[in-house]
C-alpha cells in the first residue's frame, strides 16, 4: 500500500523576494510551488518580519494555493492580514501566523499552536473532547467560508486578480516600450487622469484638479508582457495597462488616448 500524498501548497509573491524578506516595487510577481507545511510556516513567519518595515506605496501580498482552496494574505498597518479572516474577527483577535496556517492546511497540529496534546478520553466526561470537536466545527466553518469568500473576490472586477501573462524580454519587450512611449489622458477636467509613459517603462499616473494642476501623483515601474495574446504592460502596482491600439491604452476599465510623445 503506498503512503499518502504529503500535501503541498504553492504561493505566489507580490513586490517580495522569494524568501519573503524583502519588499519592494521592483521585485515581479514570482511562484514558489510545492512548499512543505514546514517550508510554508517558516515563509509566513519571514513575511510577518517584513511586514513591520512595510509602508505606503508598497501593497504586498501572498497567494497560496492549498488543497483546501485560495487564500490571500496582505501586508497592511505593518502586520499581516488575512483576507478571509471575518467569520472569526468578528469575535475579536488578529490572527497569527500559526493560526492562518491551521485555516490554510485545514487541520489543527498539535505543538504549534500551544494546544495541549491529546489525552485519553475519561469516562463520564466531555469538557475537553467537546472542546476539541467544537474547535475542529470551526476550523471546517472557516475553510468553507474562506473559500467562499475567496470565489466571491474573483468575480470581482480587474484589479483584484491579475489576468494570464506571458512576460517579453529583449527585442519584443523594446518593441512594446518603443509604440506605447507618450503621453495618455482620459480628458482634461479636474478629476481626469493623465499616464506619462517612458521608453524604459517608467509610468507617472497623475490626477487633475482644477485648471489642470496636480492633485495626486503616483510613480511606478512596468514589465513589458503578453496578455491575450496583445502586448500589455504589467505594473509593480499589480495591475496592467493594456495596449488597445497605437493611439489608446486603458487601466482599471478607463480609457486613456495619447496626447503627444
């Protein structure tokens, strides 16, 4: 009889280094598949180190496929933040790394999470047994709602998933860089926004207030990618501006057409 299959988990990084233990606007989105339960421990124990260094305008995540579903883990107000967290902080408490791995590997193991070990049931008596069963009631709760919250994400509209890319290099990428260089606008009255792409993929994204000035500025880095088989550029932002034609691009749904190089 073979043994049974050790689960893995695989975990796609947002502006973090492999390892967890650096952000940064230049780091791509990256996947690290078939982690251990073990490796996927010490990899959130890294992130929640690099979380309290974390700051405006950086947005890191980790996204873990699990074989009990997808779940998203944030880096927010210099913590990690477990998206699907809200059937149980509605009862107060932020969870902790060992506490969202148990969510993520559905099961409760016993050592990491200062549970005392397993004793042998006493006749007559319940309390701890009943403990248990309520806390394992829980833990299925938890994966079912997570999971259901996590498909209710994905529907959502573009910009909370990423979709399919393949990333260009060399002469592709250069070309992609060379057609969309220039300046896009969705018009020119307050609220309005303007794209300044450079031949290196620089982007400043601006926002108008009243006689065209400045409201907000953000700054950003892109790769060159494919998307649907149309050239695009991914954003450290993780987000993509999609090339409709020469002359046009959009972002978030909204329509931005070339002004000048």
């Amino acid at each position: 009889m073979s043994a049974p299959a050790v689960p893995v988990y695989d975990v796609t990084l947002s502006q973090l280094s492999l390892d967890a233990r650096k952000a940064g606007l230049d780091f791509p989105a990256s996947t690290r598949a078939g982690l251990t339960r073990k490796e996927l421990r010490a990899l959130l124990k890294a992130a929640a180190d690099t979380a309290t260094t974390v700051g405006y305008p950086l947005t890191p995540e980790l996204r873990v496929a699990a074989p009990t579903g997808n779940y998203v883990i944030q880096m927010k107000e210099s913590r990690l933040n477990f998206v699907s967290w809200a059937s149980l902080n509605s009862r107060g408490g932020i969870p902790t790394v060992d506490q969202m791995l148990e969510i993520i590997t559905g099961q409760v193991v016993e050592g990491d999470t200062g549970l005392p070990e397993t004793e042998a049931p006493v006749r007559g008596g319940n309390s701890k047994n009943g403990k248990r069963a309520a806390l394992a009631v829980l833990l299925v709760a938890v994966v079912i709602g997570v999971n259901a919250i996590t498909f209710l994400q994905a529907k959502k509209p573009p910009g909370n998933f990423l979709p399919r890319y393949t990333l260009l290099e060399g002469g592709p990428a250069e070309r992609v860089f060379a057609g969309v260089t220039g300046n896009y606008e969705t018009g020119g009255q307050p609220g309005d926004r303007r794209l300044q792409i450079a031949s290196n993929g620089a982007v400043q994204w601006l926002k108008f207030g009243a006689d065209r000035a400045v409201a907000e500025r953000r700054e950003f880095t892109t790769q060159a990618v494919e998307v649907a088989g149309a050239p695009a550029l991914l954003t450290s932002r993780q987000s993509v501006i999609k090339i409709k034609d020469p002359t046009t691009v959009t972002l978030f749904g909204d329509t931005y057409a070339r002004v000048g190089k």
